[in-house]
C-alpha cells in the first residue's frame, strides 16, 4: 500500500489492490479518506459502457472533497472491461443471456452491451473490491457501512449490487445502500421490498441511457414496496448529471448531494 499527500490536506490517498470477481485479474482502488478516519464508506465505479474508463477519472476526489467533512471516505475501483460471454462457466452464460433477453421484454430502452457479459464482470469485481474493502475497514479506519455509488456504466453496476441478478451473483456482498447517475436497473425484476435503499438521478432528456428506463423503474418498485427512489433532474445530457450532483442543486435550491447525504 503506498501512501501519498494530496494537495488537498482534507484527504489523505491510498492506492490499493485486489483480485477481481474471476479470482485472478489483479485491479486497483484509490481510496480518499478524510483525517482521523471515516464513519462511512463510498465505493465508486466508473462509467464507459463496460468497455472503458478508469477510476482515476477525477469523480471520486471530487466527491471525497466534498463530503469529507461528513466523515465520509471514498474508494474509486477499476473493473475488468468488455468481457467477452465465454469467460464465463457455461451454466453462467445462459443465465446472462436470458436475463438479457428479458431487459428488452420488460419495456427498458437500454443498450444491450449494458446488459451482457460485460456488465456481469464489472459487476462481479465491484463486489470483489466492496468484500476487500469490507475485509479491511478496521485497518483502515472506514467504519462499517458502505454505499455502492456509480455513474452510468458503473451506476448499473451498483444498483445491481444492490439486488444481484440470479445464480452465482446472488452471493456476492450486498452493500448498505446504492446509488446511480444516469444509469438504470438493468433487471428490475429483482427488486425487493427488505433489499437496500437506491436513489437513481437522471436526466430529462439523456441520449445515452433513456430517462424511461427511469420511469419503468419507478413503477416497478412502487409495485413490489421496493426502497427505490428516483430523480429526474432538468439538466440535460449525459455526463452533465456528474457535475450538477457535484456542484448543482434542484429547482429548489437543495444541493444535488443531499441525494447521496440522505443514504448516509
């Protein structure tokens, strides 16, 4: 573990490593943490559709400056990308191919890559870090509840964390709560009314991930009595949705990051 000094004297960063969901792929996390350690912990996945980014795309520090003073940590994780179907087992693949077909039966307006193999590997590495991190909060001074946090590819990725799909990925670690940028859940079928909070923000118009997705959600988690919440903001665009979360607030005047303060 090597340690550094920020410019910033309100963070102190780490630079970890774990093995990802396939037990062999070595991957990285840069952790933020505030002085004198966290209460709480936000594990952040990168967007890029599954096929690329990196957890040093500057997200993560932003948040940790922000809510360090709230005690709050911040992991940035890297994931495998575009895994291809036959990486997996090949019960595997059949259940990730009917859970695909059935995204589009459903009614979501979703790219189908956003659904497939790769976003099982993000996802199965997502929980990997989550139990490393989990493994070694004493040490690291995180305390003991942590939110799965993402933006677009790596939102879907942690709402999914939240409720896994079905087979082998329903024991990987569940975080306390979850929530996602201009994202989706991709398999809303898999919400439940005792599973973890999740706050989705979104845009009204979005050319990327369909703010339908959004409201096909919303409908299907007030069905199952499911702790799902989600804001459609008036800014449009994709990658707009980090900065207004960042530095935004709504209509009303109430900062876009009391979305995430009100999970903590």
């Amino acid at each position: 573990m090597e340690d550094t000094n920020p410019t910033d004297t309100l963070l102190r960063t780490d630079e970890l490593s774990f093995v990802a969901g396939d037990g062999k792929t070595p991957l990285g996390i840069t952790l933020y943490r505030p002085p004198g350690g966290a209460k709480a912990t936000i594990v952040y996945a990168h967007g890029g559709g599954f096929s690329h980014g990196s957890r040093r795309d500057g997200t993560a520090r932003e948040l940790a400056l922000r809510l360090g003073r709230d005690g709050v940590a911040v992991a940035s994780i890297d994931y495998r990308k575009g895994t291809p179907i036959d990486a997996f087992p090949r019960e595997s693949r059949r259940l990730i191919l009917d859970a695909q077909a059935r995204t589009g039966r459903v009614g979501l307006r979703i790219n189908p890559a956003y659904c497939g193999a790769a976003f099982y590997a993000a996802l199965e590495d997502f929980g990997a870090a989550l139990a490393h991190l989990r493994g070694q909060a004493e040490e690291l001074g995180l305390g003991t509840w942590f939110l799965a946090f993402g933006a677009s590819a790596g939102g879907i990725a942690a709402a999914s964390l939240a409720y896994p799909p079905r087979g082998p990925w329903e024991s990987l670690p569940r975080p306390d709560a979850a929530m996602g940028i201009s994202a989706a859940m991709v398999q809303p079928w898999r919400l439940t009314a005792d599973g973890p909070p999740l706050v989705l923000m979104h845009g009204f118009h979005d050319g990327v991930i369909s703010p339908d997705n959004i409201k096909t959600l919303a409908l299907k988690a007030r069905a199952k009595s499911a702790p799902v919440f989600t804001h459609i903001t008036p800014v449009r665009g994709h990658r707009a949705q980090v900065a207004a979360f960042l530095d935004g607030t709504d209509p009303e005047g109430h900062p876009y990051l009391d979305l995430v303060r009100s999970l903590l």
